[in-house]
C-alpha cells in the first residue's frame, strides 16, 4: 500500500477533549530541533503560533470524566489476525526477538505502508510480545496517527502537534520546564503505565522518536505475563480476583464540593486482568498509580503491593531494555507491560517525538484464563 492508499482517519468515538479553548504556548527558550522541525514542515504543520500546541489545563474532576462519559466501542484487531503472521513476517527482511519474554524488532517494513492483515497480525504480535519497534521510519505526525488508530480509538492527550490534537509531543525539555523538573535522584515516573484512571484503560501506544541522545535515554519495558508468572501458585490464587483503587497523575477540584481541595481522580480495576487477545492473565499494577487492594487492611495492603512492585520492576529476565536511534517507532501493549524511561542524559541533550495511545477494553479477569507458561506449554516452576 503507497503512503497515499492509507485509510483517511475518522476517530471511532467522539472525545470531549480538549475541554476548553485551545491555547498556543512556548516554555522557556527552547527551539525545536532541526529534524523535528524538517519533520512537521514536510507534514505541513503549522509551527508559526508556538510549538506545542496545548489545551487549557483540566480543572474539575467532572472535565476528566467527560474524557470518556460512557462505554468506548472496541474491538481488538488482534482478534481477526493469522495466529502465523504471515503477511507481517513474510514481508520482513528480519524479525528479532529481543528477549525470550517481551519485544521484538520488525526489519524492513515502513509502518505507514502495512495492508489491514498486515496491521492485524501486528496487533496480535504486540498483544504477545508485550513491544514491538520498527527503526528507519519515514512517518509524519498525521501517519502515525492513521497508523495507530487502526489498532483502537484514538485517545487526545495534553501537549500535542499543532492542528493535530490526537498526537500528543514528548518532549524532554518541554517536560522539565512546563511540567516538571526531573533531576539524578527523582526522574520522571519510574516504571508504569499511562492513565489507569480510565474506566476503559490505554491499549496499544505508538512513540515515535525523531530525536534522540547520542546514548543513553533508553526505555525499558516489563512483561506482565511474566510477572505473573513469577508468583507462586498459591500466592497466584490469593490475588486472582482482587480489585484495587488506581489514581490520576493530577489532582482536580469538584465542582460540587469546594471543600475537598485538588484530589486525583480514582477508579477500581482488578490487580490480575486478561488480555482479550491472548486470553492470559497478567500482572496489572504499577508504583506511582495504584493506591491500595480493596478488601485488606493498609497494612496488608502495602506489603502486598510493594511485593508486586518489586516483582515487577526488579526481575530483570522478564524485560528488555531498547537503544533508541532516529526514526525508529516502539509500539507497546498498556495491558499487559509496565514501561520507564531512563533519565540518564539528564536534558543535557534533548529528545524529541510524537505519540499516539488508543483506548482498550475495560480491565476485567477471568479465573479460568491460563497464564502465559500454560498456554505456551511451559513448565510452570
């Protein structure tokens, strides 16, 4: 399929966002990098009014739960896909699995040239492998999101492209400043997944990188299949079923009570989910966002918790670790993979790219789902 066969982009579902009118800033002195900048004048972006291009900020809770005011349709293109992966793997010069657990590399191929089946099989591909990336892509903003909305609705978020609010702009130096400030001790977010507030949570995610250091700034990524599968058996079983309380990043005012002060926005969703896709159970928490496990004390709560963290983020055969170079594309599965974006270089070079999240199902488990040794006839030990 050439560049211009792709399938014009019409959302799945209308957004409320952005909740207020659009506003164009910049943050401190910062200049665009050059290729960054070649990228967005090649797709036609208007850079004249500022760069990014940013949304007034969420005030109330009441404007983040009109992000998603009812049930979002879904269905998971990995459901309809070769279970071989033939036309994906067929027209690709290489496909490198870079650990036994979770991401695989694809050679060859340019994104915004895959068929349907093609985009299918990928789907299924990164519901398994938990990250896939694709390096040397020659892909505009609006590509990418024409790209990724195949595989789900297409999710606005924040800071983004200019005239093109479904692909929001990760920015190092534009985080530091408008944000806020990482330093050695304290990046950013440590290991998570994005917006687990969500009734429905993110799905598969699109990062494409046009700017990267010279070394250093790799992103890591850990299989929750694999953590799972790292409990016990017995200690599987007390987990199975629970539910815990998740939280926003921010914290927003009510509407209806101005007495509570900014509090962030909570929803429940089960610790153990399965991927529709797959049909595995999975570990789903993270550090930063899930609070506690409903139905134990704090203190259960907590030990529990920080087990499952530490299983987690510290079993270091159940991830992969990727070297950005420019151009290259990772698209990972929220569902089933924890993700952490090393601050090594500290912004003392920047790190430029575009990307895209969809919407998924809402988490849900199913004690009869296999785990992923299982189901691949693995020795469960």
């Amino acid at each position: 399929m050439s560049p211009s066969a792709i399938e014009p982009y019409e959302p799945a579902v209308t957004w409320a966002t952005p909740v207020k009118p659009i506003t164009e800033r910049r943050f401190g002195n910062f200049t665009i990098p050059d290729v960054a900048r070649q990228r967005m004048e090649k797709a036609g972006i208007d850079l004249s009014r500022g760069y990014p291009e940013y949304p007034s900020d969420l005030v109330y809770k009441q404007e983040v739960a009109a992000l998603q005011p009812g049930p979002v349709e879904f269905s998971d293109p990995g459901l309809r896909a070769d279970k071989e992966k033939k036309a994906l793997f067929g027209a690709a010069k290489e496909v490198r699995h870079l650990t036994f657990h979770c991401g695989t590399e694809i050679v060859g191929l340019q994104l915004k040239d895959l068929t349907t089946q093609q985009k299918d099989e990928l789907a299924l591909l990164v519901s398994e492998r938990g990250v896939v990336f694709f390096r040397d892509q020659d892909l505009s903003p609006q590509q990418q999101r024409d790209v990724t909305a195949h595989f789900g609705p297409v999710f606005p978020q924040n800071a983004h492209v200019p005239g093109v609010p479904e692909v929001s702009v990760i920015w190092s130096q534009y985080f530091a400043s408008a944000i806020r400030k990482p330093t050695f001790r304290t990046p950013f977010q440590g290991w998570h997944t994005d917006l687990v507030h969500l009734p429905q949570t993110f799905g598969i995610t699109h990062l494409h990188y046009d700017t990267v250091p010279p070394h250093g700034g790799d992103i890591l990524w850990a299989s929750g299949y694999a953590a799972y599968c790292k409990l016990s058996p017995d200690f599987r079983k007390f987990i199975d079923g629970k539910k815990a309380v998740m939280r926003s990043g921010d914290s927003y005012l009510d509407r209806d009570d101005a007495t509570t002060g900014r509090q962030p926005v909570e929803e429940i969703h089960p610790i153990v989910r399965v991927h529709p896709v797959t049909g595995w159970k999975c570990l789903f928490v993270n550090r930063p966002w899930t609070l506690r496990i409903i139905g134990l004390e704090k203190a259960e709560s907590d030990m529990v918790l920080q087990y499952l963290f530490n299983v987690y983020e510290n079993t270091i055969d159940i991830q992969c670790r990727w070297r950005w170079t420019p151009g290259t594309s990772a698209l990972w599965d929220n569902r089933c993979t924890l993700h952490n974006a090393s601050w090594d270089y500290e912004n003392r070079v920047t790190r430029h790219g575009t990307r895209v999240a969809t919407v998924a199902e809402k988490p849900y488990f199913d004690a009869n789902a296999p785990t992923m040794r299982e189901a691949l006839g693995l020795e469960d030990e």
